[in-house]
C-alpha cells in the first residue's frame, strides 16, 4: 500500500498562510487587496477611465478580459493581443499591476509577457494542461473555483499549478451554480474560511457571480472582509448599461467608490503613504549620518568599509525580520541597497 502524497495546497505544521507579492500588493499577509477593471477591455479610451477610476479607489491590480470566452458564439471575444497591449499600457500609467484571463495553453506565455498575473477562470478549473501552462509561466496565478467543483477539487487544481513549481497560487470562491436564477451563481462566504483551515494558499472571492450589480456585489465585499479574505476581485465600468459584456456584473463608478470608503482602502492607502514618507525620511537621515562616520575615519585614517561590519547588520536585519515575521530574504535585499548606496555616498564625500 503506497502513502499519499504530500499535497502542496494544504496547511502543513508550521506553515502560515502563503504570501504571495506582486510588484507592492501582497495576497495573504493580511491586508485586504482589491482586484478591479471591466469585464473586457473595449477601447484604449475606455480602458484609461475605468484605470484611473479604480486606482483613484484604492485598488491595488487592474483586471480586464482581453480574450473572452461567452456563452453565445456571436458574443464579443476581446479584442485578443491589441486588449493585451492596451492592459498593459493602462497599468503602466496608473502604476498599478495588472490581470487577464488565460483560454488557452497556446497564450499563456505571450500573456504573460504583457501581464503580472494570470486568471484562470472558473469553467477552466479542471482544464489540467492550462493550468501546467499557465504554471510554467511563473506569474502569479489566481485560480476561480469551478462552479460546481467542492473544495477538494478546488485545491487539487492548485495542485498543478504548485506542481510546476510555481508557488505563487492565490484562490478565488466566485460562486456555485444553484437552481434559484435570481442568484446565477452562490457565493459560498463560509468556503473562505474552511480553506484557510485546511489550506495555506490565499483566498479572494469574487462577488461578480451573484446578479444584481452593486447592490448585491456590496454586501458580499464586506461579508468577504468580515469572514478574513484576503483580497477582492470587483467588475467596474464607466458606464455599466454600455458594457459590451457582463452588464449587470459591473459597478458604477459611484458604486465602486461607496464600496472601497465602506471598506476603509482609502484610509489604507493614506496610511501607506504616510509609511513611505517617514521611510524617505528615515532613509536620508541614515544617509547622512553613514556619510558623517565615513569623514571621520577618513580622517582619522581608517578603513571606511568595514566587511565584517556589513554582515554583521545584513545577519541582524535578518533576524528582526523573522522575529517580526517579514521575509528575511526581503528585508537583506533592501537593507543591502541601503549599504551600497551609503558606501558610494561616503566615497564621493571623501574623495571629492
């Protein structure tokens, strides 16, 4: 009789819930992410709006459908590699990251080129070779649940994903199929929490599923919050009766700004602000005072750099930062930027 296999998706001893980084956002250390954009990206124009709109809320990626897959065959399909440049383009200007949904294995890596993180949407949970795709890629992959798939099929599509070694996987509960139409699909607020039990990968839940636009979507939002979600993905267009698809899915501009001031992300966002300027400041104070200790063992003759010196801060940063449960190899990458530029400032200072 052979043991099981270890499975990759599922909380181990020891093991705290996966952080996974893209650019500055962070899924799973406890802040509270918003994923934000239109269905699919129409036009340059309309994308730019919807872009600064959700940058101006708060949120943290831009999202836009650039190849789409509908029910109907005669449905708008995206506007395919221009959609990808355009996303690209718009997350540039705004700086935020950005995601779009994978079809097919064949786009994966073109895809990739243009995007920060990868979807794989609910009806494509169990398509296995996409997933091994969309892994080998290793982008960020935030994987939908299927809409009649149980937890256990859910992380065991992660699994090929972490199989590839890609371990940057992020879940995202938008919704089982009931038989009630006035909901289309349900979304299971308890799911969020049952997987963070038995799984350390994060969880978002995507609200889009349940039809009625803002006035459903709002009180899912909050409801994903209050149970420990560790992000939101949310549907938004300029003009949401005009959408080209998903029309009742998206929220007004107005509605979308309601719902990140009911969730507190702009407060976040100053707060963060406020962070990363007492960092500057922090920073040129260091600064200064390294350029000081340089003068004066330069005049005193000694040995400016110190290796031993080096290492020694670069090994006490380390274990600050797992004390405080930061990831040592982070804050060493920084605090060794830190260094060089301090050592070339003290050697402009002392030559010139």
């Amino acid at each position: 009789m052979h043991d099981e296999p270890e499975l990759k998706s599922h909380r181990r001893h020891g093991v705290e819930t996966t952080v996974v980084a893209v650019q500055n956002v962070r899924f799973g250390d406890g802040s509270y992410p918003v994923i934000a954009g239109p269905a699919v990206v129409e036009g340059e124009a309309e994308l730019e709006e919807v872009a600064r709109l959700v940058h101006r809320g708060g949120a943290s990626v831009l999202r836009a459908g650039t190849f789409r897959a509908e029910n109907s065959p005669y449905g708008f399909k995206g506007l395919g590699g221009e959609g990808l440049r355009l996303l690209q383009t718009a997350g540039l200007e705004v700086g935020l990251p950005t995601m779009t949904e994978v079809l097919e294995p064949g786009h994966a890596e073109v895809i990739a080129e243009h995007v920060d993180i990868l979807e794989i949407g609910a009806e494509n949970m169990q398509n296995f070779v996409l997933l091994q795709a969309a892994a080998q890629t290793q982008r960020p992959v935030v994987l939908q649940r299927g809409p009649s798939a149980t937890i256990d099929e859910w992380l065991m599509a992660a699994e090929y994903i972490l199989a590839e070694d890609n371990h940057d996987v992020v879940l995202c509960e938008r919704g089982s199929r009931t038989f009630d139409p006035r909901t289309t699909d349900t979304i299971d607020i308890s799911a969020v929490p049952v997987v963070q039990r038995i799984s350390h990968l994060p969880v978002l839940i995507n609200p889009a599923g349940g039809v009625g636009g803002a006035d459903i979507a709002t009180p899912l939002a909050l409801a994903g919050r209050t149970v420990g979600a560790d992000g939101l993905i949310l549907n938004v267009h300029a003009v949401p009766g005009d959408a080209m698809t998903g029309g009742n899915h998206h929220l007004a501009p107005t509605d979308f700004l309601t719902l990140m001031e009911s969730l507190g992300i702009p407060l976040l966002r100053d707060e963060i602000d406020r962070i990363d300027r007492e960092i500057i400041k922090l920073l040129r104070s260091r600064l200064m005072k390294s350029v000081e200790i340089g003068r004066i063992k330069a005049g005193r003759g000694l040995e400016i750099f110190s290796p031993d010196r080096e290492a020694e801060l670069l090994n006490e940063a380390r274990d600050d930062a797992k004390t405080l449960g930061v990831d040592p190899d982070y804050v060493e990458q920084i605090f060794q930027t830190i260094l060089d530029h301090s050592k070339a400032a003290q050697r402009k200072a002392v030559e010139g």
